[in-house]
C-alpha cells in the first residue's frame, strides 16, 4: 500500500523563503530516490509562512531509506531551526485506494 507524508510547518516572516527552499530541496531529494512517486510544496491562502509538503511513496520501506541520507537529515534539521516553535508537525498515512486509479490532471 502506498505511503504518504506530511509535513506542516510555519516559518518567521524572516525565514519564510528559506524554508520555503528547504521543503522544495527535500522534494527534489525525494525524487532521486527509487519508490517515489509524488512530492509537492503548499502554502497556505490565509498565512503565506505556513506551509504544507506532502510526498508519496510506494511504501514505508523506502520512504524510511530516503529520508535517512545525511543530505536529507541535514536539511531537517535545519528545517527545525527555522520553524516557529510548536509549528512543525510531521505525519504520516496510507494511500486508501488502488494506485493504478490515482488521478492526476495537470
């Protein structure tokens, strides 16, 4: 089944575009890595220093092996000093649903 991550955090006015970089970075990491299937960065309508990164895998397995990579836990770890204390939540869930039916229209 399908693996899914979240990650939601709110970054200072002044670290908003750094973050901003970092999540995409991640994304761009993710891809190079076999099981990878979706990676995207969202920022919020109402605050534009929240922001939302979802990246789906083909399961848990190598999401793990992904994000395990010095790079990536360096990049993290930055993540954490940027963020807004008590904003940076990370989560993780399952794909409900045959992959062969996920729609994309881009």
């Amino acid at each position: 089944m399908a693996y899914v991550r979240v990650t939601s955090v709110i970054f200072p006015e002044h670290a908003a575009a750094e973050g901003a970089r970092i999540l995409q970075e991640l994304n761009d990491e993710a891809d190079k890595h076999e099981g990878h299937i979706l990676g995207m960065v969202l920022r919020s309508t109402v605050n534009h220093n929240q922001y939302l990164r979802l990246s789906m895998w083909h399961n848990r397995h190598q999401a793990d092996h992904a994000s395990n990579t010095d790079h990536v836990v360096a990049l993290r770890a930055r993540l954490n000093v940027l963020t807004v204390d008590g904003h940076h939540r990370e989560d993780s869930f399952e794909y409900v649903g045959d992959l062969k039916n996920l729609r994309l229209n881009l």
